[in-house]
C-alpha cells in the first residue's frame, strides 16, 4: 500500500506520492516572487502553475503543495485548486493508463477510478524530470 494526496486542477484530479509532499498551504499566505517563484520557509523555490502546464484554461489556483519530483530535488510549490485528502491505495487499485498522446504520458504513469463519484485520478509520475515541468535541471537530479 501507498498513501497519495488528492488533488485537482480545474476539472482533472491528480494523485501525488504523499510521501514527497512537505506542506500545504494557501496561496493568500504566500510570497509570489518573479519569473514563477515563491518564499518558502527561508528559501525560495521554483512554482509551476498546474493548469498552465497540463494546457488547462488559465486561472487563479488557490492552493500550493510543497513536492520534491524526485527523492533528491529540491522541492517546488505545485499550484493548483483544491486539495482533496490523502487517499491509501494498494497498488491492484490502479487501472493502466488508456492510450494518450506522448505528450501527456510523460507525466502520468496510471490511473484510479473512484466510480461511487464518477471520478478518474490520474497518478504523477515519480520520479518526474525538472524539465518536463519547465523548472531547470539540477547537477544531483535525474
């Protein structure tokens, strides 16, 4: 079993390795900087607006979520709308990802169906490269 952290950006729900999540937090509480960054703690960090990546119309996302793509990168503030809860799945809960174009599959690797809502979940990948987000490459990082 893993536990995953819910989440949805405009009408596509996401599912995160909860165990790459640092924080939650609203994004009224957060610093915005310059060219898609933000104060975190004492740092800054790079931001990557969901629904802008994913082609999404673009709009005001509400929440952040502190994630680390890779066991060793350096966490980035995910931007998106609402956080649902963290959800416990066995592994033979998840369906295989249906034929998408290329471009999509690189970040999602399978998919949950909650049918007592009519929902579908897609798991990002992990570890998911830097620059599939448009965030730099690091020296340490895959």
């Amino acid at each position: 079993m893993a536990i995953y952290l819910q989440v949805r950006v405009a009408s596509v729900h996401l599912m995160l390795d909860a165990l790459h999540v640092h924080e939650i937090l609203s994004l009224d509480a957060v610093l915005s900087g310059a060219n898609d960054h933000a104060q975190w703690r004492d740092d800054v960090i790079s931001t990557v607006n969901l629904a802008r990546q994913f082609g999404l119309p673009d709009h005001n996302t509400t929440m952040g979520v502190i994630y680390s793509t890779a066991t060793d990168s350096r966490p980035v503030m995910l931007m998106l709308d609402e956080v649902l809860g963290l959800k416990d799945l066995k592994e033979t809960e998840w369906r295989a990802f249906p034929r998408i174009p290329s471009a999509s599959a690189q970040f999602f690797d399978r998919v949950w169906l909650e049918e007592a809502v009519q929902r579908q979940s897609f798991r990002l990948r992990h570890p998911l490269q830097n620059d599939l987000l448009g965030l730099p490459s690091v020296a340490n990082e895959p």
